[in-house]
C-alpha cells in the first residue's frame, strides 16, 4: 500500500501555490486601488479643464456683449446723423469690421472646444497607454519576485507605491502641459481683445474726425442762415418803415393850460389825420397830417407810436426825431418831459438798451451819448467839462467824408440810471432867455446825439446807428416877441435856421438834387443823419389856445411845406374829401397847403 499522506514536495508546492495565488491577488488589488486612483485624477483634471473652459466661455461672452454695446452705441450714432452718407459708410465698415470680429471670436471658441476634446482624447488614450505600460513594468516586477521567492509582500509594496510615483509624475506634468497651454490660448485671447481695442479706437477716431468735419459743414450753412435771416429782418423792418414814409410828420396838439381859454383848435372824429382851426374871425381851415397825436395821449402812448423808426437806429440806420413849434407849444415836454414823467429821449435811449440786451447773445452793443446845443448859430457841447464853457465847437469833415466835431464830449451809458444822469447834467447848461412870449422860453436847438455801435460776434460785422433827438427853440414871429437887440440877433438865427431845416427837408421829400445843407449849422451838422435811408419824424406842436390861432397855422404851413408829396389814387382823394366836408367848402376855397398828405400810418 503506498503512503497516501502527503510527501514534503507537495507540501511545498502547496504553499508556494497559495502563496502565488496570495501574490495575484494583492497584484489584482493594487491595480485596481491605482485604476481608481487614477481615474480620480482624470475626473479632477476634467473638472479643472471644464472650469477653465467655463472661464473661457465667460470671457468670450463678454467680449460678445461688449461688440453688441459698440454696435449699439455706433448704431445710435448713425441714427442722429442720418442723412450723411459718408457716414452710413463709416459706421456699416465698422459694423462690419465689429462682425468679423464677432465670427473670429466665434471661431476661436469653436476651436478651442474642438482642441479639447481632441486633448482629452489624447490625454485618455495616453493615460491608457501609460496604464499598459505600468502594468507590463508591474508584472514584470511581480515575476521577478515570484521567481527570486523573496518578500512579496514588501516587494508588492515597492512595486505599489513606484506604480503610483509614476502615475503621479506623469499626471502632473500632463496638468502642467495643459496650463501652459491654457495660458497661451489666454494669452492669445487678451491680445485679441487688445487687437479689437486698437481696431476700435481707430474707428472710433475715424467716425470722430468724420463728425467733425459734418459738424464744421453743418455750422457753416447754419451761419449762412442766420446771416441771411439777419438782413432779411432789417430789411423788413426798414421797408415797415419806409412804407409809412421816411419822412413823417405827426402834429402834437397840447391840452389847455387853463380852464378859462377856449380851444380853437379840434381833431377829426372820422380822420386822424386831419385837424379844423377856427379863427377869431370865424373862418375855418381844416389840415392834414400823417397822423395827428390825440390830446389825451399820454407820454407813454406817444412814445409806442415813435417806437419803430427809433428800433431802426439798432439796425445800423440814422434816425431824427424833431420837436418844432412855437414857444410854448409843448415842444420840450414831448423831448425831456418831467422828470417823474420822461419825454421821448429818455425813453428812445432806454428802449435802444432793451433792444440791445434782447439781441445781446450774439451783438455786442455800445451806447455813447453827446448833447450838443446850437445857440445863435454857434455849436457848444452841453456835456463839456471843460473850465471854457463858452468856446464853440467847430464842425469838420473828416478823411472818411463824415462830418465830425472834434472835442465834443462823448459818455458811453451802460444802465438806465446813467441815462438819466447824463440827460440830466446837459439840459441844467442849456441856454435858458426871457422873452415876452414865454418866461422860460428856449432860444437854442438842442440835439440829444445817441450811437450805437453793433459789432455782431456770430458774423464779425460792425454796424453805426445814429440816433438825433432834436428839440427845436421856440418858433414864434420876430414881430409878435418885440425882441430887441441880443433877443432880436437870438429870433433871426432861430427863424433862419428852422426854415433852412425847412427846405432841406423839402428838399429831401421831394427828391431833388440838390440839397441845401451848408446853408446853416443846424442842417450842416445833421446832413449825415438826414441823407440817403435815414428816416425822419417831425413833430409839429401845435397850441390849442384861440390866441395862438396864427402861430399854430404857421406851424402847420411848415409841416405841409416839408410833408409835401405828390400823390395819386384813392387815397389822395379820400382824403381830400374828408378835408372838404369837414370845412364845408369846395376844393377851391382851400388853402393850397390842404393838399392831402400820405396817410399811411406809422403803426
Ligand atoms: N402835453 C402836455 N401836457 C401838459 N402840459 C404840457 C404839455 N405840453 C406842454 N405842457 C406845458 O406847457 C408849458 C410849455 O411847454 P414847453 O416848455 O414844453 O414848451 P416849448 O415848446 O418847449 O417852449 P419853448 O420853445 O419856449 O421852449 C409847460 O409848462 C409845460 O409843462
């Protein structure tokens, strides 16, 4: 029988059996421990791409709302600029420019992705074969020690832990690849952005210059405009006043200054144009005027009707204003007027500086003011403050033609309170003379001189308006005044020179060539202001009083004599036939001087 116990060769050989098979298994458990070790490290490497790929996706995002902005903003400008071609073109090239960029942008983000994948691919396949490899190394390892029958278990250990240096090693700088290319695509895609920046800032600056030079176009025709605007005004404002004449005569008649005297003297009720006179005799003359000022009108109300040619001045033109009438008439309290109740001058100055400050935006104005008086045919300056008060003023003509007086006193007003002064200290000098017609009779012409200087910023040109406010002495026959002596030499010169005014006036109305200006001081020194589209108003003062009757009728003929224009048509004679019916006599009984004047109104 044969020994069925088991020999010691089996034994052994049971033992290393089991001993490989403990071998296989803790081989078996080591890869698998690395395999999940391993595929932790692949999922925390995705994670980390993902995020940075996220990251990546985020940033392109914004870039992408960032050109949406800038398309949005250009896409604004063009609509306010519209109508400019040019324009159009700028801002579709730069739309255009902005979507390449956006398609570039898209197409980065695309490849990016693509690169990824096709990474991760890599990366997966290369982990695969790194695994392979580790584990071909491992078995190797493993069969070394089977055969050499040493410690497996510490060789295992060895073998376990050199896999796993290994796999780390290789991980890591896997990982670090990626960075560094993480980085260089980050890189690329900041000097992208850059890239855009700069293209932007040369559009930008290209659509700049191209609103500027729209904008320099646009202002210029915007200047044009308002230049032509400017003249068009003026003129229609000049040809208001030529309508209604160049030269108007306005009578002014006084109220009585007592209740005891009788009025001889009535306004029309169907004409404001035409006044009846009736003599102490009984005898009826009725006359006609541009316009005849209503009693009742107050310093206020005659003021808005003289308004318009004084606006004039502002526009560059010459202006005169005349107060002519026989002492007492009311010529100084229409000009000067009471000082709680101010006449035409202080209020024809104060009406050119509202003027001015309504236009000031773009006119820069000056007012200068002089007063001058004109006394036995001598010119003194009434603002002088010279110690020789005396000394009269000469008239020259300087290289320009303009007439000039050298030496005279010239105060630029800036404020209401300073035209008041000015006004003031003048008329306190004025050459004040008894006569027997008048206790405070004035025995001089006084001219109240007002310039405007207009120098337009916006057009760069300069304009000169004069304005000449002119109250005439005292009127009155020489034979009604029993003047004698100085007061007589005083009547001559006065008569002279109102009725050398007289015909140049005429003279002008009438159109002829020849105008007499030289003839005497007072016209000599307003022949600037009466020539060529000046305009001129003659208020014609008329006393109500029965006693004045004669002096009034002589002031009348005056304003007839320079009124005097021939005229046709319908008016002509609607106006003829008021004067007839009112006298209630035939066209012959009138006066020749009742020929009907133009009846164009002022206002
Ligand atoms: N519209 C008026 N309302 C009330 N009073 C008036 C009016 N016009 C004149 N007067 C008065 O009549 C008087 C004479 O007026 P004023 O001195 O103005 O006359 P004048 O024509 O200037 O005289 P002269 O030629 O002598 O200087 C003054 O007392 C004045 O106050």
């Amino acid at each position: 029988m044969g020994d069925q116990s088991p020999s010691h060769s089996d034994y052994s050989s049971s033992v290393e059996s089991s001993n490989y098979f403990q071998q296989c298994k803790y081989i078996h458990e080591v890869e698998l421990v690395n395999m999940k070790l391993q595929m932790r490290i692949l999922e925390t490497h995705l994670e980390t791409k993902d995020r940075l790929l996220r990251n990546l996706e985020d940033i392109i995002d914004e870039q992408e709302t960032r050109i949406a902005n800038m398309e949005d903003f250009i896409q604004g400008r063009t609509a306010a600029y519209t109508p400019s071609t040019v324009m159009l073109h700028g801002i579709s090239a730069l739309s255009l420019d902005f979507g390449s960029l956006s398609e570039e942008n898209l197409r980065l983000k695309e490849a990016l992705r693509a690169g990824q994948r096709k990474e991760r691919i890599n990366e997966l396949m290369e982990a695969d074969e790194d695994y392979e490899s580790d584990m071909t190394s491992v078995s190797g390892e493993c069969d070394s020690a089977r055969n050499g029958n040493s410690d497996v278990m510490s060789q295992s250990a060895i073998v376990a832990s050199k896999a796993r240096a290994f796999i780390d090693e290789h991980q890591i700088s896997r990982l670090k690849r990626c960075a560094e290319e993480l980085k260089n695509e980050k890189d690329e895609l900041k000097r992208l952005s850059q890239d855009m920046k700069d293209a932007f800032t040369v559009c930008m600056g290209e659509v700049k210059l191209l609103l500027e030079s729209k904008t320099v176009d646009f202002f210029k025709v915007l200047m044009e405009r308002y230049k032509a605007e400017m003249e068009r005004r003026k003129t229609l404002h000049n040809q208001l006043v030529e309508l209604n004449g160049n030269i108007r005569v306005f009578y002014r008649i006084r109220p009585l200054l007592s209740i005891r005297d009788q009025a001889a003297i009535r306004i029309d009720s169907m004409d404001e144009g035409v006044v009846h006179l009736e003599h102490s005799s009984g005898r009826k003359t009725s006359r006609a005027a541009d316009f005849v000022i209503p009693t009742k009108y107050s310093q206020n109300e005659i003021f808005d009707k003289v308004s318009p040619i004084v606006t004039s001045c502002i526009d560059g033109y010459n202006v005169c204003i005349f107060a002519y009438g026989h002492t007492g008439s009311g010529k100084t309290y229409t000009m000067e007027g009471p000082s709680e109740d101010p006449g035409i001058n202080q209020r024809a100055i104060l009406q050119l500086f509202e003027a001015s400050q309504e236009r000031g935006n773009d006119i820069e104005y000056t007012i200068k003011l002089s007063m001058i008086e004109i006394y036995n045919d001598k010119i003194r300056d009434l603002l002088s403050t010279s110690s020789s008060t005396s000394s009269s003023l000469t008239l020259r003509r300087d290289d320009s033609g303009h007439l000039s007086i050298p030496g005279l006193e010239c105060r630029q007003v800036t404020s209401p309170s300073d035209v008041t002064n000015v006004l003031k200290e003048g008329s306190t000098s004025r050459v004040v003379a008894a006569t027997d017609a008048n206790a405070n009779s004035s025995r001089s012409h006084v001219i109240v001189r007002v310039n405007v200087h207009a120098k337009n910023n916006v057009t760069g040109t300069t304009t000169i308006g004069r304005l000449n406010l002119v109250d005439l002495a005292g009127s009155e026959r020489v034979s009604q005044t029993n003047a004698t002596g100085q007061l007589l030499k005083e009547a001559q010169a006065i008569n002279k020179s109102l009725s050398e005014l007289g015909n140049v006036v005429f003279a002008l109305r009438q159109g002829q060539k020849h105008v007499p200006f030289r003839n005497c001081v007072l016209t000599r020194l307003l022949e600037d202001s009466l020539h060529g589209d000046s305009k001129t108003l003659v208020l014609v003062h008329i006393s109500p009083e029965e006693t004045h009757v004669c002096e009034s009728i002589s002031s009348i003929n005056f304003a007839e004599k320079i009124g005097q224009v021939q005229m046709k048509g319908p008016a002509a004679f609607k106006r003829a036939e008021s004067v007839r019916k009112s006298t209630g006599v035939g066209r012959k009984d009138a006066s020749p001087q009742t020929t009907p004047k133009k009846t164009n109104k002022l206002n």
